[in-house]
C-alpha cells in the first residue's frame, strides 16, 4: 500500500462537519483581530487628510511616515518609551528570579512547612488590602514618585509561580537531585546547573507573561507618579489617547486643521510603537509557549 494513502486519516462525514465548523469559527474569530489591526497599521502609515475622510480602511492611503516622525521627535513619548523600557527589563528580570526561588522550593516535597506557605500564598490571591491602604503603605515605604514602585510592588505574581511550581514537580524527578547529589552537587550548585536549563520552556512563557504585564501597566504610574518624567508609555499614550491632550510642541504644523488632522494620525502611530517590540519577541519564544504552558499545567 502506498505510504501517502497510509498517512491520510479516513474521516467521517461528521468529523468533516465538525473540522469545517471549527475552522469557519477560527476563520471570523481571526478576522474580527486581524480586521482592526490591519486597520491601524494602515491610518498610522496614511496621509491625514485621508484618516479624517474616513478613506482608510485595510490598506494605507497616500503612504506617509510623518506620524511616526512626530511620535519620536516628541520628547515625552521618546521619554515614556525608554522608561517602559527600564521598567519591563529590570521587572521582568526579578519576575523571574523571585519566581523560581519561590517555585522551585515549594516543588520539593521535603520542604518543611511547604503546604502552609502555599495557603498563604494562595490566600493573597483572593484577598489584596485594595487602593487606599496600598497606596498608603507605597507611601510609608517611601516609594510614592520613585522608579521602584513599578518593580517592586508586582516582584512576584502567584498564579504564575503555581504554574513554575508544576513544572518542577512534573519535570524534575526527586531521582535527579538524588543522582546530582551523589556527584558531591549542593541544592544551590543543581539549581543553577540542571533545574534552570531544563526549565527554559517555562521561563520563556512566564518571561512573556510578565514582559507584556508590563508593558502595558499605567494604572500603578496613575496612581504612585508625579513627575513626568518618570511616566511609562502607556501613561504618555492615555493623554493622548482619553484625555486628548496634545500640546502644540507635539505637533509639526502651524495650521490648525493640519493639527487636528495630525493628532489622528499620531494616535495609530503611538498604538503601533507601543505593540511592535511585543509583536517582535512573541516569535522568539513561540516555539517554547505552548510545551511551557502545557507541561506547568499537568497537575494542580
């Protein structure tokens, strides 16, 4: 028998049925993402008189660059990109390096105490202190106005070390830490030269996670920033975006019809800058995205 016909699953009229369904639905849910998407990315490379016509729609119009020239000559949206750039690096860093010395530990089931930490880590899932007496501990601590209340407050997210937790305990057989320490390797020695290069699935998922987090946090700068300075991207996007605050230093044109034109033009532009680094490193780690989330989820 011929290996082609071998390899070809005979299906049933209500497995084509099924599959057609699934694959219609797939097709309009991409559709209703993609849609305006494309949308965006088209009015950001159009020409304003064309966006405020309403003449853009999936492919650009009279191709121009010039919103993309205002949003990185203007110096506060320059600012809060660098500063979302500090705050995702160094965040997403101790992200994961509190991640795992909380994950791996709980993994082992000779831990000590190893269930009653797990409730209170559990416990802090459900039950938060809420704004005001967040702010006002942000505030004893001294954090109020300072970089660090955007690293800081969120060093540790407990779903995602549940699921660095499962990982351990479905990957890294106790019969492994015993081998290594037949070697003469210590816990510190093992974790660093086997459990973190075994773990790279895992750590590229939740660094994802956490990266996108992230990027795209303004509510904790809305509440603990004052100088502008500091404010992240997303921050600088809602003056734009809501509040509709474009200055006149934000714009090139003296007219003001070309001003108002431009300020629509700006807005998808600042949409764009602010999503392309997360579009560039998803394909990076994809090939590492699903395997990680699957094997963190196997047991509870």
């Amino acid at each position: 028998m011929n290996s082609k016909n071998q390899s070809k699953i005979k299906l049933c009229a209500g497995d084509r049925v099924f599959y057609s369904v699934v694959n219609i639905l797939m097709f309009l849910i991409l559709l209703v993402v993609i849609i305006p998407i494309l949308n965006v990315i088209s009015s950001s490379l159009s020409d304003s008189k064309m966006v405020m016509q309403g003449k853009v729609f999936l492919l650009p119009k009279e191709f121009s660059l010039e919103g993309y020239k205002v949003v990185f000559a203007n110096k506060s949206i320059v600012n809060g990109y660098l500063n979302t750039i500090f705050y995702t690096v160094v965040a997403t860093v101790l992200n994961i390096v509190v991640t795992l010395m909380c994950a791996y530990p709980l993994s082992r089931q000779d831990l000590v105490g190893r269930n009653y930490f797990m409730f209170f880590f559990t416990f802090t899932m459900l039950f938060s202190g809420g704004i005001i007496p967040t702010y006002l501990l942000m505030r004893d601590l001294h954090l109020i106005d300072n970089r660090l209340v955007m690293i800081l407050p969120g060093a540790l997210s407990v779903y995602n070390m549940i699921v660095a937790r499962t990982f351990f305990q479905t990957n890294i057989p106790k019969e492994l830490l015993e081998a290594a320490k037949v070697d003469g390797c210590q816990n510190i020695a093992f974790i660093i030269k086997i459990v973190i290069p075994l773990s790279k699935p895992i750590i590229a998922v939740l660094s994802l996670y956490y990266a996108v987090a992230h990027w795209n946090a303004y509510f904790s700068a809305f509440l603990y920033l004052n100088n502008p300075d500091k404010f992240p991207l997303q921050l600088v996007l809602r003056e734009i975006l809501i509040a509709n605050s474009l200055s006149a230093e934000m714009l090139v044109s003296e007219s003001e019809r070309i001003q108002n034109d431009m300020s629509e033009v700006l807005k998808y532009s600042s949409i764009i800058v602010a999503c392309l680094p997360i579009w560039l490193v998803y394909p990076m780690i994809q090939k590492y995205f699903v395997k990680g989330v699957m094997l963190g989820s196997i047991k509870g």
